[in-house]
C-alpha cells in the first residue's frame, strides 16, 4: 500500500519535472545571465539529484523483442555542431549496410539549421536498439523531459565524445545505465573503461563528407595570394581546451611581421557568449591584419567550404575526444598540424600528418566540466612553427603529408566500412539478424 501511493508520488513529480523541462530553454537566458557556470551547474548537479531520486534507468536483461529490428539515433541530428555531425555520420553509416534506423531529436530548440536528415525524426523511438549520441547528463535530461519510456524495454547502447582521460565521478553510476557503451577514439575507451562493468568498445566513426560547390575565397573574404593556415572551434567546447592562443602564437613564431604572403583564420562561433575569451583572442591578433578571425555561425557545409580554401589545418588543441575538424581537413587533402595527444591520435599519424609534441599540466578550476584532478596537454608552440614553415616552403613535403592523410581517412573512416562494423557488433548482440 504505502510502496504503491510513493510510486504514484513520483510518478507526479516526475509528470512535474517532465513539464518543467519543456520550459527549460526560457530559463537557460537567465542561467547564463548569472554566469555560464550556472547552467552547467544546473545540469550536472541539480538534474543529478532529480534523476536519482525519482527516475530509474537500469537496464533490464529482458529487453522488449516485439519492437522491431533496427537502431533508434538519439541526439542532436539538426544541429550545426560536432555532436550533430557525429549522428549524422552514423545515421549515413548505418544506411550504407541496410540497417534500419530512425532519428530523436533530443533537444528540439537547438540550432536547427542541419536538415540533411529532418526527414528521418520521429517521435518514438520504435526500435529495438537506442544509440545516445549524448553524454551520461544530457541523457539524464532528455529522460525527464521525454519519460522513461525512451530507454525501458530497449537495448541502450552510449555512444559519445569525451575530453579528458579520466571519467568523471559524477558519471560513475550513469555508465551502468547501458547495457554497453561505445566510444569513437581509443582515448575515450581507456577513460570510461575505469568507471564502468559494461563493455567499453573501441567502435570508430566514419567521417564522410562531400566537397562542397560554390565556395571560394572571395565567399569567405579571404585572400586569393596567402598560403592560409585555418582552426575552427566553437567558445562552448572551452577556449583553453581548443587553444587558439597557441595556434596565433605559432603563426606570429613562424613568420615575423612584414611576411604578407601567409595568414591564418581563425573560424570561431558564439565568442559574443564569452566576452572575456573574445577579448583576449581579439587583443592577441591586434595589429596583425595577416590573422582574421570569423565569429559567426556557419553551416555545416560553410564549415566545409572554408576548410577547402584554405591550405594547412591547425589544431594545438591540449584533449579532443574526437577530433572532427582534423579527420574533415585531412579527407579534403590539406594537410593537419595537430598536438600529438588524445582522440585524433587514432588516425593522425607520423606519416600523414605532423604530430606536435607536448607535456601534460593540470587543467585549472573552470577550464573544463569535472576538471579536478585532470591533466591535458600542453603542446609545443616552437615544434608547430616548425612545421608551419617547412609546410609553406617545402611542396613536396606538404603534398606527401596532404596525400597519405587524404589515403588514411579514406580507407579506415568511410561510411560503409564504419557502417560494417556496427552491424557486425549488433549482429554479434543477437539485435540483428546475420
């Protein structure tokens, strides 16, 4: 009796909380208005608190069979951001090998400018197999802004990008959430390999992608006569892990001012957001008109179109889970200068691209979520000016790193041989007939 009226209790509050989440994005303004560490405060602790004490996401061995055979791709799928291209590549990958699937849009007032696959959105996931291309507290939310009808019953399978080599505590009991976690570099494998008893696989991801008609320089504002170095990143993903500062420290390292035939670009989006971070990035290229920086929200073939015009990739990032943007440039044949450390250690490689080395240092207090106790890496600004150099003034050189980078990617990270590899684990599950 008093076990059935506290479910009945719950089972309002969590009707509450449900209607409540409908409403988050007009409170996200004011969040962040009190300070960006407020919002994430509120979605890694308050959420937390929440979720454990009124929701329940253990999976059960006895999943539901009458749901029919194929995979439900649960996340940002309309999103113009590394974790919309991330389903979206798997969604392309799936349908190379015939697998069926359909798309949840997790969080529907998110940037919605993607619509490659609005098509493909359904609102139930109906599926025997669910995918989360989100984090253990994005997850959390989306259960208790959708009900947890969206995980009982299916087979919950964790498929997303991490940054920094331990797992966080707060997500220790969230792994054992799946019934197995999926982890698309080898990196993220090691660290979510401590914090949980579910398999943790090495399952990579494809990185297709068309090369895309109508841009050129002039599209972008660019000049036509400079070799251009390029790095995008987004102020969101964090200013000291993506480290533009040591990309324009490079640059100005590599060649003095009065050299007018190189430039760098630095595609930046929502640096509006973080005020203080724009300022430094715009104070360190003052008087340098070679450096130009873009804070704008481009498409996702934008982003693309302005990789093509450009001539060498940069990333002296210090952890990526993945590494999107590196794999993107390398398939387009420019070749990628990259700190040899984390997630695109996997496919960037002494032959085909040039590996930046580094030491590791301690990720300060708010440079990142869950950074206490974390080290990231601290690459070599004077080994990457190098590198700038030898790739201006050395063809040959450039050409060989450009080609093996183009091969590599090519051969390992397209959609049919990714789209085999999941069928073949699904298959392996028994979630799929052979």
């Amino acid at each position: 009796m008093i076990r059935n009226l506290i479910e009945i209790i719950k089972k309002k509050i969590r009707s509450f909380f449900q209607i409540a989440m409908e409403h988050y994005g007009k409170l996200k303004p004011f969040l962040f208005w009190v300070s960006p560490s407020a919002r994430v405060y509120f979605k890694t602790t308050i959420l937390r608190v929440i979720f454990k004490n009124f929701y329940s996401m253990e999976p059960s061995a006895l999943y539901d069979k009458d749901l029919r055979q194929g995979v439900n791709l649960i996340g940002y799928p309309l999103a113009d951001i590394g974790e919309g291209e991330f389903i979206r590549q798997t969604a392309k990958s799936l349908e190379r090998v015939d697998v069926d699937f359909g798309m949840y849009n997790s969080k529907t007032k998110l940037g919605q400018s993607n619509q490659q696959l609005a098509s493909l959105i359904q609102t139930k996931n109906s599926y025997l197999v669910n995918i989360f291309h989100l984090k253990p507290d994005q997850i959390e939310a989306s259960i208790i802004r959708h009900g947890e009808s969206l995980v009982s019953g299916h087979f919950n399978i964790g498929y997303w990008a991490w940054e920094l080599s331990k797992c966080p505590s707060a997500w220790m009991n969230s792994l054992n959430y799946f019934h197995e976690i999926w982890c698309p570099s080898r990196f993220i494998q090691a660290s979510l390999s401590d914090g949980s008893n579910r398999p943790v696989l090495y399952i990579p991801p494809a990185f297709d992608i068309d090369k895309p008609k109508g841009y050129d320089r002039r599209y972008f504002n660019l000049s036509e006569e400079q070799f251009l170095f390029l790095f995008v990143f987004d102020f969101k993903s964090s200013f000291a892990r993506k480290n533009p500062m040591g990309c324009i420290q490079a640059f100005q390292s590599a060649f003095h001012k009065g050299k007018e035939g190189v430039g760098l670009v630095l595609k930046s989006m929502d640096g509006e957001n973080y005020p203080n971070e724009f300022k430094s990035l715009n104070k360190a290229v003052q008087g340098d008109p070679r450096i130009k920086i873009l804070n704008s929200t481009f498409t996702s073939n934008e982003i693309i179109g302005l990789m093509n015009v450009c001539d060498v990739f940069v990333s002296l990032h210090r952890s990526e889970g993945i590494g999107l943007s590196i794999a993107q440039s390398m398939l387009l044949g420019k070749p990628a200068i990259a700190t040899n450390y984390s997630g695109n250690t996997d496919f960037t490689r002494s032959d085909n691209s040039c590996l930046v080395d580094y030491k590791l240092i301690a990720v300060k207090k708010d440079e990142y979520l869950f950074s206490k106790g974390q080290v990231w890496a601290d690459p070599n600004v004077d080994q990457a000016a190098n590198y700038m150099r030898r790739l201006v003034e050395d063809h040959s050189y450039r050409n060989t790193v450009a080609e093996a980078g183009r091969s590599y990617i090519r051969t390992n990270h397209n959609s049919e041989t990714v789209g085999r590899n999941y069928r073949s684990r699904l298959v392996e599950l028994g979630l799929l007939g052979g």
